[in-house]
C-alpha cells in the first residue's frame, strides 16, 4: 500500500512539472524606435541608424532576445532616394542636399494580421558645408573715371548650401559697397571693403570674414607729347617730353623704344640722336601701359655753295642757316638765281633773270654771281 501511495505521488508532482514548464512566459517583440537621431551629413557621406527593441517579458535574458530577433525581418525604405538612401543593413548614405524620411518596419513570419508588426522613422538632412571662402586683396579704383568694380568673391566649394554673403564699407566718404559687391569710389583715399560670408557646417552654420583695400585715386588715363613729328640732320638730337593725362593725374614713368636703331636711337630719359637718313618711330610707354609715337625722319644738313674766294656767293659773308635745334623742318633754300644791277648770267645753277615774266629777277648789265645756293 505504501509503495503504491508513492508512485502516485510521483505522478502527480511529474505532471506539475510538466504544466509549470509548459506555463513558462512566452517572450515576444513589443515594439521598436530609433535611438537618437542620425547627425546632418555632407553629401557622399554614411551613417548607420541604430534601433531600440522591446519585448513582452520585462527582463528578457540575451538568449530570449536573440531568438525573437532571429524571427522578424526588416525592411528598410527612403522617401527620397535622389536625397538619401538606406540598405538593408540600415546604413544611410547621402546623394544630394534635401530631407528625407528613413522608415524601417518589422515582418513577423506567419503573421497576417498585422500583429507583431511594428515600425519607426528618422529624418535625415543632407547638405553641402561651407569650407572656405576667398576675395581679391587690393583694389583701386579711378576717381576721375568714375569706375567701378566688383569684388570677386570665391566660395569653396562653390556648390556650399545656404550661403549668402553681405559686405560693408569702413568708410563711405571714399568708397561704398552695395548688396551685390560693387565697389564705387566717392573721393580720394583708402577704405577697407569688408565680405562677411556664412554657409551651412555639420554641426552649426560657419561664417568666414574677408578684407579688401580700396584705394581710390586719378589714374593716369594716357600720354601725350610735345610734337608727334619732327626732322633731325646726321649727328644732331632732340628731347622728348612726354606728359601724363589728364593733367591733374600724377606724374608716371616712361621707358623708349626706336623702331630702328641704325636711324636713330633713344636713351632711357627720351633723347633722341640721328644716326643715318631714313625714317624711324620712337614709342613711349608709360608704367600704365599707354603709348604714344613720335614720327621722325632723318637728313644730311644741308652744305652752303661757295665762291672762288671762300666767300658766301652773295658777299654778305653770312654763314649757311643752321639745321633747326629743335627737330623741326630746315628753312627752305632761297633763291640762287638773279644777277647783278644788269641782266647777268647768274650762276651756272641757276642763270640771271631778265627780267621777263618767266624769269622775273631783275637782270644787270654784267654777270652776277647771285645769292648762295643750298646743295640738298
């Protein structure tokens, strides 16, 4: 009787156990979110989007954990690729600047009513950062002209988004500035042109400050000579004198150039010396690069007749005119012919007049040796 009470015994406790064990909580997939956020990425970058579980046990151990894992799928989706797409890994990767709205759902097997089923969304944002920004140095500008001129402003990269740029001027009684860059002046001096650029950065806005000096001054706006033209005799020279325009503008330097030097040549101050008959160009450049051109020609002086005893054919005794000193046209030869009181002969160059209309010199009675003659 005992033994028999005991196996019974033994048989009701087994069957507990086996209804204890096959009570035992089930643990199951509750629901599921994205852990913080995906930080703002520059285009061409990644990021992975990491997600929170939770599950119908409170406390589930990491074995119960992997094996409801282990059960779900999920599916990963971008309500824009051509801003941001995702792969089944859940790694985000940036296309182009916009928004986009990452979703990731679970799929239970063998579920058809929806339950087990659960999904989340982050928001991304990709934009392109403002790296740096570059702007001319120096300006100077043409008070007299009244130009302007544009400061160039150079954004790195140049498809940075959300960039805008505003500038100021240190001082408006010079120069001013206006919204989109240009540089007017206002009267003679210095003033300092400030570009203030900002952009979009990958954790805050970045903004990159520029200087530019504008000086403001009469610019020389060409050179102007003397004479443009002129004559020299073999041996003999003249100075050039150029002159800045407009006039109120500063003196500039100049350098010369002969275009051929075996006519004529000219030194670095402007002075020109004959070298040989023929024509030649003198160029004169200013430091600004304007030009002006001085046309000369070059001659053999002129060599006076003379008589038998030395003397100037006329008997002044006056000396041949001299070649002009400053370059210009010699004087013309006078005229050699005509005779005496009478109607003389006159020189075999040029025989005495009689006094006729074709030959008006008023002829002597004997020859005359008439004025001198100029040989060219």
């Amino acid at each position: 009787m005992k033994t028999k009470l005991t196996g019974i015994i033994l048989a009701v406790c087994l069957v507990i156990s086996m209804g204890l064990a096959g009570c035992a909580e089930k643990v199951e997939l509750a629901g599921l979110q994205v852990s913080g956020s995906i930080p703002v990425l520059a285009v061409g970058g990644s990021a992975p989007v990491e997600l929170e579980y939770s599950f119908s046990k409170e406390a589930p151990t990491e074995e119960e954990i992997a094996a409801v894992l282990a059960q779900i799928t999920l599916a990963w989706a971008s309500s824009d690729e051509t801003v941001a797409t995702v792969d089944k890994n859940g790694t985000v990767t940036a296309v182009a600047p916009g928004s986009a709205t990452i979703t990731v759902s679970t799929a239970v097997p063998g579920s058809t009513s929806g339950e087990g089923v659960y999904s989340a969304t982050v928001d991304v944002t990709v934009l392109i950062p403002l790296e740096n920004a570059t702007v001319q140095n120096e300006l100077t500008l043409d008070l007299l002209a009244g130009e302007t001129a544009m400061l160039n402003v150079e954004i790195q990269p140049a498809d940075a988004t959300n960039t805008a740029i505003t500038y100021t001027s240190s001082d408006e009684a010079v120069a001013t500035v206006d919204a989109s860059g240009k540089v007017a002046p206002v009267a003679e001096g210095e003033a300092t042109i400030t570009a203030t650029v900002t952009g979009d950065g990958l954790d805050d806005s970045v903004e990159k400050t520029l200087t530019t000096k504008v000086t403001v001054a009469l610019l020389p706006q060409g050179i102007t000579l003397e004479s443009t033209e002129g004559l020299l005799y073999v041996g003999s020279s003249t100075q050039l004198e150029p002159h800045t325009l407009p006039i109120e503008a500063p003196a500039s330097t100049y350098t010369y150039k002969s275009s051929d030097e075996a006519i004529a040549t000219v030194d670095e101050n402007g002075s020109i010396k004959a070298v040989a008959p023929g024509e030649a160009t003198i160029t004169v450049t200013s430091a600004e690069g304007h030009t002006a051109e001085y046309a000369l020609t070059v001659t053999w002086a002129p060599k006076p007749r003379q008589t038998g005893s030395g003397a100037p054919a006329d008997g002044s005794g006056a000396p041949a005119a001299p070649p002009p000193a400053d370059g210009g046209t010699p004087p013309p030869p006078p005229d050699d012919g005509g005779g005496g009181s009478g109607g003389g002969s006159g020189t075999p160059a040029n025989p005495g007049g009689d006094g006729s209309p074709d030959n008006p010199i008023d002829g002597g009675s004997g020859p005359g040796e008439g004025t001198p003659g100029i040989e060219w």
